[in-house]
C-alpha cells in the first residue's frame, strides 16, 4: 500500500506567495506511483485539502481529511512552507505532538535557524565565521547614530525572523538612510538584524540526508544585477546570474562543502536545508551568511538547479526527502 503523504504549503506570512511557486514545482514531480499525496492549503482562514475545486476542511486534532467518505491518516508531511508556521518550527511541534514525522528540521532547530540573530551567534561559537552584527527589538530603545558607530559600512539591514529577503536593504554609509532602512525592516518583523557587509563572492549550497548520509548538492554562484541579492533578484528571471554548478577549484568546492556538512551537523539539521556563504578572497575562508531551513522550490530557485547539476531528477529528490521522512516512523 503506498504511504499517504501530505504536502503542506501557503502559511501565515507573505513569504505565503513563495510556497504557492514552490507547490507549483513539487506537485508536478513528486511521485504520485509510489506515494498518495494531498495537497494541504494552510492560511489564517483555515486548514483545508485541496481536491480539485474544492476546499475540504482538515480536522486539527488528528490532522486528518475525509475524502469520499474515507478518513486519511497521513504517514508522512512534505513540508513546502516558507515564514511561519512552516519554517519556525510551529508546525514541526504540531506534527512531533501528532507522531507524524516530516521532510524538515525539527521544531526546535527550524526555531532557531528561523532568527537569525539566533543563528549567527551559534555559529559565531562554534567556531564558524560569521559578520559582525547588532540586534534590534521593536520597543527597546535604540541610538541610530550609536548603531553606525558600532558597526563598519557597508551593511546589510533585515528581519531577523523570516527568509526570502522581504524587507532587506544595503546601506553603503552612514548617511544614506539607515533610519529609514530600519523601519522597512521593523513593517515586517518585531527585530531587525543589522550585519556588516562581507566583501567576497557569493555561493550558497543546498544539503540533505540521504539514507542516512549527509550529501552537499553543487555550489552555486550568485552574481546579482542589482547591489544585492533581494527579494526581487532571487525571483525575477534575468535579475541575477545562477551558476550551477559555481566555476572555482576543487579545492575551493570542498572547502564551502565541508563548511555546510558542518553546519548541517552542528545545528542537527533535517530535510533539505540552503546555506549561503560569502568567500572573503583575501582571508581566504567563507562567511556563514544565513540557513534557511525550507529553501525555494520554484523554477527560479536555486536547490532545484542544484538537485539537476547533481543528475538527479525533481522526483527522485522529493522522493528520498519523503523516505528520510518515511524512515523516521519506522
């Protein structure tokens, strides 16, 4: 009998835009011969399974559907949830409660990952390199002035919760708009992480178990046409060059690939995790930059490109996600 898997997408935050192109792809590969996948809408209004046009309500309880009359129990969760509550580590608690294991980090490390003030500091003590940043609280006070004082030009100012760059500018000096760049990110977050800019090349890497093993997918390269990679240039096509897999040494590969097995061990990371890195030339080591625990999945996203340059197909992907998560239950 094939397991029953639900796939979760949508979510509570506007990253929910992301899951949607991110379920586009997944429910054209994932493999429907060997598993029964149900494809779960979870938005403010409600929890509901989508079977054709219609919208059936999800009991909460069990997390169970009914479908012609039939009640489905779900022996695994395809996690497609980009902000909260998918990347956050709610759901995953929701889900550990119910015994339902699922393709992601579990809730307590998709919590961490998802502050990232939280995250750098970790990895900051275990010995990774990360920038220099300062941390700011929605109804605490702040100096504006004492912040750039603090810190060196460029910088980088974002929400510290969240993934996607909604909400993130560069500040090249101290009197081009820090104000103003802390407040955009203050309209999405109740924190606003404020880093130090890395000059280097950036790469980022997807990683996954599989049976058991950690595998580093092929690095990629980000050469962004605008100053930084935003929200605009991970999504728009043409707005940044994509190289996959990235055109440096070997020795340099297994450098940024040893770096991200590492992290992906030390933070006890699940499913399939994307970690960018800046290359600092001169030093000659990368920079973590963030994790982020439920990478993109749409055509214009990077782990698919990787997952492609590896040789493996979408499907078989998806699918040794699903029996990671599969292997768990048993």
């Amino acid at each position: 009998m094939k397991p029953n898997i639900a796939f979760v997408t949508g979510g509570y935050s506007g990253e929910a835009v992301v899951s949607y192109q991110s379920a586009l792809t997944i429910e054209k590969n994932v493999d429907r011969d060997r598993f029964n996948v149900y494809t779960i809408d979870i938005t403010r209004d409600g929890w509901y399974f989508k079977n054709g046009e219609e919208r059936l309500p999800v009991d909460k309880n069990e997390f169970t559907i009914v479908k012609d009359g039939k009640q489905i129990h779900f022996d695994a969760v395809l996690i497609g949830i980009h902000g909260t509550p998918g990347e956050d580590g709610k759901l995953q608690g929701y889900f550990d409660m119910l015994g339902i294991p699922y393709t992601s980090c579990n809730a307590a490390v998709s919590s961490l990952t998802f502050n990232k003030s939280y995250t750098v500091s970790i990895a900051a003590f275990r010995g990774i390199r990360v920038a220099k940043s300062v941390l700011l609280v929605r109804d605490q006070p702040f100096n504006v002035d004492q912040v750039a004082a603090d810190l060196k030009f460029p910088v980088f100012v974002k929400p510290n919760n969240g993934g996607s760059s909604i909400g993130m500018s560069r500040v090249n000096d101290r009197s081009e708009g820090l104000g103003s760049a802390i407040e955009k990110a203050f309209r999405e977050d109740d924190q606003v992480l404020i880093e130090e800019f890395i000059e280097g090349r950036e790469f980022t890497v997807g990683v996954f178990k599989n049976k058991g093993e950690i595998v580093a997918l092929p690095i990629t390269e980000v050469i962004t046409k605008k100053e930084f990679f935003d929200y605009e240039a991970k999504y728009t096509k043409g707005m940044a060059d994509e190289i996959t897999p990235a055109r440096i040494s070997d020795e340099l590969t297994g450098l940024i690939k040893s770096n991200a097995v590492n992290v992906y061990r030390l933070f006890n990371c699940g499913g399939i995790v994307r970690m960018d890195f800046i290359f600092h030339q001169d030093q000659g080591v990368p920079y973590l930059l963030e994790i982020n625990t439920v990478p993109g999945q749409s055509e214009a996203s990077l782990v698919p490109q990787q997952v492609k340059a590896m040789g493996w197909t979408l499907t078989d992907f998806y699918s040794a996600l699903i029996d990671e998560a599969l292997a768990k239950k048993k």
